[in-house]
C-alpha cells in the first residue's frame, strides 16, 4: 500500500502543491499524514473519498483512510 500512495495519488495530491505521507496500513484502515496545501484544504474528506475509491478500483481493496493535518510551521498562528 505504502508504494501505491507514493507512485498513484502522491503526485497527484502534489500537482496540486499537496503532500501525502503513509504511515500505516493495517490492511482495513490506512493511515495517512496530509502536508502541504493538503494541511489546511477545506476539501480533505472529499479527496480522501476521492482516493478510497481510487484504491478500489486500482487495487480491489477496500480501505477506510484516516488522516492526520501537520501544518507547516509558518501556519501554525
């Protein structure tokens, strides 16, 4: 799971100067870290519907993701 992210929905999200990192994959529940424009898009769930369907259809797994924002520093205030 962890190459899929980074070679199918990684450079899309970064297209779009977002940022995805895996973190664990459970085999029901991924868990992701959202960087970037990603940190702060008021369209995460979404996107995140978006990839969850992308996996299906890809790879014929069902996964929940969850997600977890880390802000940049600079936009921390």
């Amino acid at each position: 799971m962890e190459e899929y992210i980074n070679s199918e929905i990684r450079p899309l999200l970064q297209g779009d100067g977002g940022e995805i990192e895996f973190i664990s994959f459970d085999g029901e529940t991924l868990r992701v870290r959202l960087r970037g424009e990603c940190s702060f898009c008021s369209k995460t769930e979404r996107c995140l519907d978006w990839c969850e369907e992308k996996i299906l259809k890809d790879t014929n797994k069902s996964v929940k993701i969850i997600a977890e924002k880390k802000r940049p520093y600079f936009r921390d205030r």
